[in-house]
C-alpha cells in the first residue's frame, strides 16, 4: 500500500469541493487548523507535566548515588 499520488489528491480535493461547496472550505480549514493547534497544545502540556514529574526522581537518585 502506497501513498497517494498527484491523481489521487486531485480527485479528492473535487469530491470535497462538490460536497462542501467552494465558500466552505476556507472555514472547514480553519477549523482544522485551530483544532491541531489545540492538540499540539496539549500534548505540549503534557510532556512538561512528565518532564517535570521525572526531575525530582532524577534528583533523588543522583542524591543517593554520592
């Protein structure tokens, strides 16, 4: 299974325009682009709550260490 070539694309960007209408995919698009946005913005937060949480576990072991 391959990735989808030029023809592909295409043929759906027309499905898509004929379903939604030319006027909608500007806010359709700017939708989906907020809601990456929110996504990375939380998975961003979500790293630093573990980043965070594993720091003082570091800390302790190299105290224990010396």
């Amino acid at each position: 299974m391959g990735f989808l070539g030029g023809q592909e694309l295409i043929i759906i960007l027309i499905i898509v325009i004929l379903l939604f209408g030319a006027k909608k995919i500007p806010e359709l698009a700017k939708g989906l682009g907020t809601g990456i946005k929110e996504f990375k913005k939380a998975s961003n937060e979500v790293e630093k709550q573990i980043s965070t949480k594993d720091e003082p576990e570091k800390k302790e072991k190299e105290g224990a260490d010396s």
